[in-house]
C-alpha cells in the first residue's frame, strides 16, 4: 500500500509495474489527491501490469485478497473530510 500525494504519478507507474512483475497479487494507493483508494490486483507478470484496476471512494467496502473474508471502508484510510485541503 502506498499513501500518494505527489508520488501519484510514480505509483501508479513505476511502483505498480515492479509489484506487478514481482507477483505481487493485489496493490492499494491511497489517493489523497482524488480521496479515493486504488485497488490493483491480478498482475500479469510477463506485461508487468495488473489487469483488475478499480478506485474506491469513501463508503465503498474492499476485499483484501489476502484475507478472504475480510474487508473495511475505504473511509477508514482516508483522511477525515474536515481535514481535506483548503480548509481555512
């Protein structure tokens, strides 16, 4: 999981292509710019890409993968809306 601000860029590049050719079954960034999660999973190691690619705004549950039966609320990793920027 990687918490993206001004890394989005090189997150959703760079970093998920490495994961991807490593294997690595599913990748979370949070979106703080956008205030949504991005899930990534199925990765095609041979193209170095994840196939399943979704965003996940507050309210919507995520499955983890690797814990079947397990979820949360995207809420619980993004910041507050209180707390969002241009707040005075």
């Amino acid at each position: 999981m990687e918490i993206a601000d001004c890394s989005l860029k090189q997150d959703r590049l760079s970093k998920a292509r490495i994961y991807a050719a490593a294997g690595i079954p599913e990748y979370w960034i949070v979106n703080l710019s956008d205030e949504v999660v991005e899930v990534m999973r199925d990765p095609d190691q041979a193209a170095a890409l994840y196939r399943d690619v979704r965003s996940a705004a507050r309210g919507k549950r995520l499955e983890l993968v690797a814990l079947p039966g397990a979820a949360l609320d995207a809420s619980e990793l993004l910041p507050r809306a209180s707390s969002t920027r241009g707040s005075a």
